[in-house]
C-alpha cells in the first residue's frame, strides 16, 4: 500500500511539473569599461550575458544606456538586435566600440557616469543591470 502511495505521489509531481514552465535565466554578468581617454579610439565598453537557465532563450534587444547621474534620464548609447538563441550554459559578449571620428555620447565624456545593460525579449524587460563608472574601475 505505501509503496503504492509513493508510486503515485511520484506520477503526480511529474504530471505538475510537466504543466509548469521551465525556470530560465538569462542575466546580465556585468559591464566592464575600458577607457583610456573620453576619445572614441580610447572607449570599449563590454557588456557580459550568460545563460543559466535550462532553455534557450532568445532576447530581441540589448541595450546599453547612459546617464550622468540618478538625477538624470537614462538614454541609449548602443543597442543590439539579433535572431540568435542563447542556450543554456552559453555566454555572450556584446562590445561597444565607437568608430574612429563617431561623436562620442557627452556622458561618456565625464569622469564619472552611469551605465545600464536592458536586456529585451518578446513580452518585454526580460532583465537589466545597473554599473557606476570611475576613472579608478571601481564599481560602487
């Protein structure tokens, strides 16, 4: 009877688990800036995803915003569209590396700024991450 018991307890958390979406995790991993001088030739900023979910995901727009402070609105700088899936376990380097004689946006001008990776899917915001530049690279 009790081994029964367990039999069917067991039949009824895989049928519940098969009606529930499976958890996925796309994150951004941080954003790591790298500029020698507030010129185009001196800025490269990374912007690092991983998948650490158990499906593909597939996110429509990343975008990498700017602002000189919490006072100020945040405003594109650089974004990404692509058709590609993300599987499970891969990582995704995006680079933002300005051409040479490309305006550079006046925030990244300033000595210190904020940045912000949005990461968009389908239905919306599928998740972002907030990074305060100093010249030192601290991140605080």
């Amino acid at each position: 009877m009790f081994r029964n018991f367990i039999c069917l307890a067991g039949l009824a958390a895989a049928f519940v688990g098969l009606g529930l979406p499976a958890a996925a995790d796309l994150r951004v991993d941080n954003i790591v800036v790298n500029q020698s001088a507030p010129t185009p030739e001196g800025t490269n900023i990374r912007v690092n995803l991983t998948n650490d979910g158990v499906m593909r995901e597939r996110p429509n727009l990343v975008e990498l915003q700017a602002r000189y402070d919490s006072s100020d609105q945040w405003h594109t700088i650089k974004s990404w569209n692509w058709e590609q899936n993300v599987a499970p376990g891969d990582r995704l380097a995006l680079d933002y590396l300005p051409a040479q004689g490309e305006a550079l946006d006046t925030t990244l001008q300033q000595q210190t700024y904020e940045l912000r990776a949005v990461v968009m899917g389908a239905s919306g915001p599928m998740t972002s991450f907030e990074y305060r530049y100093y010249p030192s690279g601290d991140v605080r």
